[in-house]
C-alpha cells in the first residue's frame, strides 16, 4: 500500500511504525475470510482491511477521528486472526492500538461512552474493587432486563453466580518444587481473574511445583495492562506494566527466573509485547528482557517436558502429563473424557500456541475434540462483551453451538475471558485446560465439574 506521510509526520516512533505496517498491506482481503466482526456484519468497513483504509485516511491527514471512522475500528474485537491469514505479515495489532491511542487522544466520545470506559478502567484492574462490583451485579443481576441500555444488561448478566473465596496463594511469596528443582519461575496471578476464578492460579501452582518449578508471585506484579491499553489509554497501560516489568527484573536480577509464567492468554500477548511498548522509553532493556521469557503456561510445560529425563519415558500416557508421573488422586478422571477445546483468539492467533494445549491434554488422558471454525472469536475479547453487546452474543450464540455439537463433557480453554463468555451461554460446564492438567496429575476435580448438579455433563466413562 502506498503511503504519503511526511518526514515530519515520520518523526513520530508510533507514526513511523504505522507506515510500516502499512506499506506492507497489498489490498489481497484475505483477512475478511477469518474476520468475525465481517462474518457477522458484513461491511468491508467492519474488515481489516477497511479498518486500514480507514486509519490510513486518519493518521496521514491527522484527521480528527469522526464516529463513523470510531465506530467501526471500536467494532474490532483484536483477535488478531486476520495476522494468521494475511500472507504479507501484516502486523494489525500495532495498527489499531495506534489507532485507539490516536482517536483517545482525539475524539471526545459521548457521555455514556466516556463513563463506561471510566468505570471499566477504574474496576476492573483491582481485583478487590472488582469484587465488590461483582457483588453489587450479582444482587441487581434480576433486574437485567429492566436496564434500559443493552451494555448494562450485558454487565449483570455476566456477573458469575458465586464470586470464589479469596486466595492467599495469589500474595507475593514462593512455593518449593515437589523433588528435584528444574526451574525457578514467577507466575503472574493478574487481576481479573483473581476475582472471578481463583482455581486457576491454585491449579497453575500445583502442576508447576509437581513438575520441579519454584514458582514465585512478585511483588508489586498485577495486571498486564491490557484492558487500558486496548482501550488506546497509553499512560495508564504503560504505568501498570512498567510495575510488572520492575518486579519480575528484581526477581530475575536476584535468583534469576527462567521463565513468566501466564495463564490467561491475553495477557500474555500483552506481556510478550512489552518490548515493544517501551521500545522507545526509559524501561525499554527491561521490558525487552521480560518479553524475552514470558511463556504461556503450556509453553513452559511443554519445554520441562521436553527436557525430561529418558527414564521416565515408559509410563503410560494417560497416567502422565508429558513426561511427568502423576499422582493418585482421590477422584481419578474417567477414562476416555471428551472435552471440548477452544482456542482463545489471544493464543492461537496473538500468540500462535495452537497445539501445545491439546497436546497435553491428550497426553494426560482426556479424548480431545474442537468446534467448527475454531479460528472464530467467542465474542468475549477482553471488554468487547461489556462495550459490544449485541455482536458479541451473535458470536458467543454460534461457538456455543459448534462446541455443544461436539457434545463434549467439559469445554476448556486459556483464558479467563473466553471462559466467562462461554459459560454464560452454555450448559456444559467450562474449565482452565491448567485445572484438567492438575486434575489428571492428582490435584482436585474442578469446581465447575464438581457443581454442575447435571447427570449428563458428569465425566463418565466410555
């Protein structure tokens, strides 16, 4: 794509980068085949690459962002499946968060607009203030229906029915590994979901320690930033990151870390990206340094079992996690459990972690099947759900369908927010692939296995 920025206009880093990934598009439309906002709406302007057409007019005439332009670069859900398809390497992630800082910067939303990113901004990185608000929702959640806008329906509706008990495993310490240290890793225990499903940094602690991890909670770590960041709220994104950075550098300047562990996935397209966030500021060694091992939490256990010791080779799969010796446990898992798996968007396509997953959850016992168009967004995408309510249930309605019609035991995935999203639409309970993982390798059955009260969503043998 020809560009005409002028060498004033270059000056900007975030500017010049933009032209970059600009100059690289070659108009093919490729990305409208994986787009789901363009699968659901059917507008080229609700397509990547009428979004770029769209930033390019924007950014070159340093136009003032109007609505329409708002509109349809709001309706992207960033999920990046568009970088997966397009042939040319076009890096959209940078694009639009350009794009987002550029029209926050600008263009002076609504009223309600501006007090619904407010209070989301203001809430949801605090896991205490979340809770409260989770409380105040699931009280008003009987009302949903009277709300006269469709967002503050979507906002009680969502709410969880139980809010789970606090963890104090989610404090900054360290667990010992179980036998022979293999690694010392910091895990990163976030912000949202330590509101809304404190299972899973628990079960995140127990596999990593069975498998010879020291793992560490950093203090002064928290959220990723990426709520704020995708909202186009630079300073307040870089502010909470630059946090993670200092605390995860003191741990890794101190008894080293061989890795940051994430187990929410959009967290950690964020977390990987850092190096480029502060490319051009003070941290930016720093933060490159974190980016450099931040892994996904089945990247890491992959990788330790990949360096196992050939001896243990011999155990049955169904009795290992890869390469690891399970535990006996006092609910063993049945034979043969079909569970469903859904790759989140941020780590199948952010990411680009599409088997690791699967694999280990084949290898720890479980039968594996995926939906159709398992390429396509649920519709959750951080916020998305709260801000775009009506395309973000078309979406959830139809991976719903095609994860049901696999007529799964469970459904897993990566990632807090698709979890929410799923859930909220399906009658098959919904788990972390890390809560089957420890499962299978002795720790407890999930509470979303466990509180189901169906019979036919019970893990039975087949």
């Amino acid at each position: 794509m020809q560009t005409t920025f002028t060498p004033e206009q270059l000056k900007d880093p975030s500017t010049a980068r933009s032209n970059e990934i600009l100059r690289s598009c070659v108009h093919c439309g490729f990305c409208t085949a994986t787009c789901p906002t363009y699968q659901v709406l059917g507008d080229e302007l609700d397509s990547p690459r009428g979004r770029i057409y769209l930033i390019k007019d924007m950014l070159e005439n340093n136009r003032q962002p109007d609505a329409k332009t708002v509109k349809h670069i709001d309706r992207c859900l960033s999920c990046l499946a568009c970088m997966t398809t397009c042939p040319s390497g076009v890096h959209y992630m940078h694009l639009v968060d350009h794009a987002r800082e550029y029209i926050d910067q600008r263009y002076k939303r609504p009223f309600g607009d501006r007090a619904l990113r407010w209070l989301l901004a203001r809430i949801l990185p605090y896991p205490m203030r979340f809770r409260v608000a989770l409380l105040g929702a699931k009280i008003g959640r009987p009302f949903a229906g009277l709300m006269p806008d469709a967002r503050l329906r979507a906002m009680l509706e969502m709410a969880p029915k139980t809010i789970p008990p606090v963890s104090r495993n989610d404090d900054p310490q360290s667990f010992a590994p179980q036998g022979e240290k293999r690694r010392r890793v910091a895990l990163m225990t976030g912000c949202a979901q330590k509101a809304l499903n404190t299972d899973i940094n628990d079960a995140t602690i127990r596999v990593l320690t069975r498998m010879g991890c020291e793992v560490v909670v950093a203090e002064g770590a928290g959220c990723c930033g990426a709520l704020t960041h995708h909202m186009g709220k630079t300073k307040e994104s870089h502010a909470t990151a630059a946090r993670n950075i200092k605390a995860w550098c003191r741990e890794m300047d101190g008894a080293g870390l061989d890795a940051i562990v994430i187990n929410t996935s959009g967290c950690g397209t964020t977390v990987k990206d850092y190096g480029h966030m502060f490319r051009n500021e003070a941290l930016a060694e720093d933060a490159a340094r974190v980016s450099a091992i931040a892994r996904d939490v089945s990247e890491v256990l992959v990788e330790i079992a990949q360096g196992a010791p050939e001896q243990d080779a011999p155990q049955p799969a169904k009795d290992r996690i890869a390469g690891i010796d399970a535990v006996n446990s006092s609910e063993p898992v049945p034979e043969g459990l079909v569970v469903a798996y859904h790759a989140a968007c941020s780590l199948q396509h952010g990411q680009q972690i599409k088997t690791y997953p699967k694999d280990l959850l084949k290898k720890a016992g479980f039968t594996v099947v995926e939906p159709a168009d398992s390429h396509l967004c649920c519709g959750s995408a951080g916020t998305y759900n709260l801000m775009q309510p009506e395309i973000s249930k078309q979406l959830k309605d139809r991976k719903v369908r095609t994860l049901e019609a696999k007529q799964p035991d469970v459904i897993a995935a990566g990632n807090i927010g698709c979890m929410m999203q799923i859930g909220s639409g399906s009658k098959v309970p919904v788990v972390h692939t890390v809560e089957l993982l420890d499962w299978a390798s002795g720790g407890p059955k999930p509470h979303a296995l466990r509180e189901t009260g169906r019979n036919d969503a019970v893990p039975r043998l087949r």
